[in-house]
C-alpha cells in the first residue's frame, strides 16, 4: 500500500524578492536601509538601487526585505538565524529555500526538535518518503514527542511492513538501489525508476504514482509568467491516480514554469517519461530542465508542441542526448547535461507567452533505456 502523501504547500506563490523600506505614514518605498551611506545626524539613507534616497529616522517605521537580502544576513553556521529565516520561508511560501536552509541547521550541534520535525516534513513534501524515513527516524531518536510527525513516521513504517509482507521484500529506491532499512520504499517512486512507469495496479493494491504526486512549487516569478500547480485526482484503467495539474497566465515573459526539489542520479534511468494532456484551446509548446550538482547547473531540452485534446500524449526525453541547452553551450541545444549523477531540481516549463491555458501530467518518471 502506498502512504498518503503528506499535503504538499504549494498553492501560495512566493513572495516578492523586492525589499521594501516602511514609512510611519503606511507607504512603501522600494529599496533596503543602507548603512554605509553618508547621512546627515538623525537621517538613514535608502537605497533604491537606482539611488539613495535620505530620510529622517523618525519617518521610517521598518523594513520588509525578501529572501535574497534575509539570507545574506545569515550565516551558514548560525543555527538561530538558519532555523527563524527557514521559518519564515515556510510561512511565505518559500519550501524549497526553508529545505535548503534546514538542510544546514540540522548538521549544527544544538538544533531544535520542532526545526528537525519541519525538516522531515519538507523532504516529505517535496522529495517523497522514501528521502524523508531517515529524518523522520532521525527526530524520534532526538527524543521528538510530536504527535502527528510520529504519526506520520509510523504510517511509513507500518506501508513498508506490509509491503514488505504482500510483495516479499522491498523495491528499487528513486535512485536505482535498494530501499532496504532505514529508508522505507514508497511505491510511488520506486515506479519512477523502473520501465515503465504508466500508472499501474499492483495486484490487490493501489495505483502506484509517479514524480507527479506530490512536491511541486512554482518558479520565482522574476523567471515565469503567473502560473498555479495543484494535485489532483484523475480515472485511469486501474483506478484513481494523483496527476499534476498545471494552470498557466498570459504574462510578460515568454514561459511559465513549475519545479521539484529532489537529490537522485539518474545515470542508469536516463529517460524522463510522463503523458501530458492539454486542456486549452491552442497548441503550446513545453520543455523539461534539471538543475544539477552543487552549483544547480541549468539544463534545458529542446522543446516540444502538446496539440489540444481531451487525450494523453507520451513525452519521452533522453537525459544522455546532447540538445539540452545551457550556459556551457551558449545557451544553442547542442550540449550534454552535467552530472547526472546529481540531480537537485525538475522543471516543466511552458513557453504560454499572453496565451493562457492548462495542462495535466501523469505517470512522470525516469526510466531506463530499452534494450536494443
């Protein structure tokens, strides 16, 4: 049986990376408070990046400053700072940052047992159980009382039980290897790895899912036209299945874009699979891309047109190819993508323009090449 995924929080679109300047009169003026400024006595100087702007102390009320400005006042090793800014990205929408910057607090001496808790959440969230079991297990053995994550951690545990009883042990991890203790298998991802990966019944058991179920964001919106990702509940043959649906606005860029976090290699399972469904009125092209390695190194495939129709279409791409296009290729699709080995971040991307629309994928996952 595969564990109810724990609710993904992606409906809330990230906040603006703009920082703001408040005034005791309630405006609002772009810009941060710049302390090396020349000021004169009883002033602060803003700085709206096209100039400074110098005020009186006693106009301004505070700031409000995005992401990028908070984190380049924390550092890598300052648990408080690393654990109240994870916080606040997970109240405004930020997971993917709040995972990035808890992945950091929890290998510091002295992290808190709610800060461990949020950790294991998000991986759930965004990677799946399989990743998330040895966080889960991590908090309880810190002596975590919480109910609902050893509620959770329980339930994982008790899916590989009986997985483990029906089917006789347990399956192919997300990255090709063998899930056994501590990490529980999650048959919705070990699908992902294995050909094929169209949705199926186990016998006596579920549907099992793809990368499509759970884990998906939105990309910043400096990047991408307004675009909302939502989890829904689609009839196949072999039963009901999670899909993901995709809903894209007209906007001043010339793409929309959703992502998910994870940290797999995909060397032996280098096809990226999915179907697709198109729901508007018009053709529009899409595209895939991975972030990989340490420095998220941007690789993008060439594109490809999703005719309108009630029916699923089969997109299938060869990580392996060299068309993706990057910064090592001038940005022309004649590259190979980097370390494989090391994937950190999938995007779908859909290149909508003023065109607004919708698109639902299912059965997304990488799978092994077929033998010649």
């Amino acid at each position: 049986p595969t564990p109810t995924p724990t609710p993904a929080a992606v409906a809330a679109p990230a906040p603006a990376t703009q920082d703001t300047v408040l005034l005791v009169n309630h405006q609002r003026i772009a810009g941060f408070i710049d302390p090396t400024a020349d000021v004169g006595p009883d002033q602060v100087a803003i700085n709206t990046g096209n100039g400074i702007i110098r005020m009186p102390k006693a106009q301004i009320a505070g700031e409000d400053l995005g992401y990028p400005a908070r984190r380049k006042r924390v550092q890598d090793d300052d648990l408080k700072g690393l654990t109240e800014l994870a916080l606040w990205c997970r109240a405004t929408g930020r997971n993917t940052e709040a995972l990035e910057l808890l992945r950091l607090a929890v290998a510091l001496p002295g992290v808190t047992l709610p800060a461990r808790a949020l950790y294991a959440r998000l991986i759930d969230e965004q990677q799946g159980p399989i990743e998330a079991m040895p966080a889960y297990q991590a908090y309880r053995t810190a002596g975590g009382k919480d109910p609902a994550t050893l509620g959770r951690l329980a339930e994982l545990e008790k899916s590989k039980a009986d997985y483990d009883a029906q089917f006789g042990g347990p399956v192919a991890d997300a990255k090709g290897g063998d899930a056994s203790p501590p990490t529980a298998p999650e048959p919705a991802l070990a699908a992902s790895a294995a050909a094929p990966t169209a949705a199926v019944a186990r016998p006596g058991g579920p549907v099992v899912e793809g990368l499509e179920a759970r884990g998906w964001d939105t990309e910043a919106i400096q990047w991408s036209n307004p675009v909302e990702v939502q989890t829904v509940q689609i009839d196949t043959p072999a039963g009901p299945s999670k899909a993901l649906r995709v809903g894209f606005k007209g906007g001043d860029k010339d793409k929309s874009a959703v992502m998910r976090g994870m940290t797999t290699s995909v060397l032996d399972n280098s096809v990226l699979a999915f179907q697709v469904k198109n729901t508007s009125d018009k053709p529009v092209n899409i595209s895939v891309a991975l972030k990989t390695g340490d420095r998220y190194l941007f690789h993008e495939s060439p594109q490809k047109t999703i005719q309108p129709g009630d029916e699923f279409q089969q997109v299938r791409v060869d990580l392996k190819g060299s068309n993706f296009k990057s910064i090592a290729s001038s940005w022309a699709n004649t590259g190979r993508i980097a370390d494989l080995n090391d994937v950190r971040q999938l995007q779908i991307i859909i290149y909508n323009g003023h065109a607004d629309g919708e698109l639902v994928i299912d059965s997304l996952g990488f799978q092994g090449k077929p033998k010649m």
